[in-house]
C-alpha cells in the first residue's frame, strides 16, 4: 500500500463565500464519495481557493488510479436546523453525467483548476491569477527542476493567464530574490518573455538589474534544469550580457565561467561588438576580466581583446 498527496488549488467566481462553502468532491472516499463534501477550499484571495494536502491510499495491485474523478462545487447549508431540507450541493460545469467530471492528474501532487461556469454561477475574469505565485514561492535549494516543469505543465493547462501572471512586471517585482534558485527561474521566465513577445535581440530597459540574474549565473549547469529550456535560457543569458555590458557595467564577464555549459564557441562575443569602452573603463575591465579567461583558449582571447 502507498499513498499520494495531492492540494487542490482552484480559481472560483467571485463572492462564492457568501454563498457556501466551496468544497471538492470525488469518486473516492479520501474526495467524499461523490456525495459527502469534505474536502473543504480555503480562500487565499479573491478568486483563489486551496485545499490542505489529502492523501489517497492505493493499494500495489490497483490498476484504475487514473480513473479518480472529481468536481469543484458549493455547498450550501440553511443557517439553520429546520431548514435542513434546503441543503445542496451546486457542481461546476453544465454536465450532468459521469463524463463531465475531471480527472484527477496521479503524476502531480498539485491540481492547477478553473472553475467551469455554468447558469448559476461563472467566472469571467481572472485577476489575480495565483497559480504562478505558488509555484515561485515553493522553489527551495533542491527543487527548481521540479517546478520548473511545474510551471511548463501549467503553460500546457492555462497558456493564457500563466503568460499574463509571468510577465516582465513579474520579473522585476522579484528581481533582487536572495535565493538563488529562485533568480535562475526569472532567468527562465526572461528567456520565455523574450523569445515570445521580441526576439532574441531584444533590449532590456535602461534601469534593469541584470547584474543580480546574472550573479545567480555562477556555478551553473544545464543539468539544474530540464534539457527543453537551454534555448530559453541562452536567449536570456545573451539580453544580461548585452544590457549589462553595453550600460558599462563589470557583471557580464561571469560568463566565461560556464561558456563550456552553455556557448562553448563563445559566440556571446559577436553580441559585443559594438561595445566601446573609455580607457578608465578599459582599465577596469582588464582588471575583473583576467582571472576569467586564465584558461581559455588563444583564439578565444584574440576575439574577445578585438571586441573591446
């Protein structure tokens, strides 16, 4: 026997608590039994409600666990003990039948749903989309991989309101993050925001920190992340270099130091070439710069002092 635990998180119409409490029901007696509501959601704002952890016992010989179905609803209960009668159970969606029921995603521990509108109640819009939120506050140390792919399932689910909820405001609002890990998912997210909405050429505004992604940089290897995301990630790392290097900071040179990881022809360097620096800044940058390219190749080199 084992066991799973999954968290519902779900986005409902608005004012649903003045109605009843929102609740899941499944076909399993850890969901109900699709009768008895007591999965309970708790309102973490407007429209974003999550469930506790529910665990759910298999058996080693159960064949069917893809089979679990449930459903988001409201139940409503009278106020009071006469009215006892007046009792019932609202269900999401229009459907009736069996079929209209979700099914419940074994793989996942976190079910990222939308409330499906029906004639009684609906959600029009969504504005304060959470599900991003949660997924950047639960990377730790050890676990970026994980929700990396958490938030390209999510991509997969709610392509819409994800892209709306990781957008560059999101990226600067989380910018100076002293975790690490939590620096090199905004890098990710850049690589998504440019390769989507500018091209890989696109330029970062003026005022943009790229000096505190770029330092999240150090010690990295393409094995931190899942293999599908080493474009997204070359992309954002080439917009650092280019904004960090072109406003005449010292940041960008981190780069020579995983080129064998991400750019082991050091191509970066043709982004560069119309960097300029003054003698003091050419002064400077000799000085941070040896220690970096120590052990490069001499061809290397030579591109790299013709640049500059």
């Amino acid at each position: 026997m084992y066991e799973i635990k999954i968290t519902f998180h779900v986005h409902l119409p608005e004012g649903v608590e003045k109605i009843g409490q929102p609740v899941v029901l499944g076909n399993r007696k850890e969901l109900g039994s699709l009768e008895t509501p007591i999965v309970k959601l708790r309102q973490q704002n407007l429209t974003y409600w999550k469930s506790d952890p529910i665990s759910i016992l298999f058996h080693d010989t159960d064949t069917h666990i893809e089979l679990i179905k449930y459903k988001y609803a409201i139940h409503i209960v009278p106020k009071s003990m006469f009215s006892r009668g007046n009792e019932k159970i609202i269900f999401e969606g229009f459907e009736e039948s069996f079929q209209d029921w979700r099914t419940l995603d074994t793989e996942r521990n976190n079910q990222f749903d939308i409330w499906k509108n029906n004639n009684q109640y609906s959600l029009f819009a969504i504005r304060d989309f959470a599900f991003v939120d949660y997924i950047y506050n639960s990377i730790k140390g050890s676990n970026l991989k994980d929700n990396v792919m958490e938030y390209q399932h999510l991509l997969s689910l709610h392509n819409y309101h994800t892209i709306n909820a990781s957008n560059f405001d999101f990226i600067c609002s989380h910018i100076d993050d002293k975790l690490k890990e939590k620096r090199l998912f905004l890098c990710l997210i850049l690589g998504y925001y440019i390769s989507r909405e500018k091209g890989t050429f696109h330029e970062l505004p003026v005022n943009f920190q790229s000096k505190l992604l770029l330092n999240a940089l150090v010690g990295y290897n393409q094995e931190t992340l899942p293999s599908n995301t080493k474009e997204l990630m070359y992309t954002a790392i080439i917009a650092l270099i280019r904004h960090n290097a072109f406003q005449m900071q010292f940041d960008w040179p981190v780069i020579f130091t995983i080129s064998d990881e991400i750019d082991p022809i050091y191509a970066f360097i043709d982004q560069l070439k119309a960097l300029k620096y003054s003698n003091e800044n050419l002064a400077k940058f000799i000085q941070i710069i040896g220690p970096y390219i120590e052990d490069i190749e001499p061809q290397v080199y030579i591109k790299a002092t013709k640049v500059i």
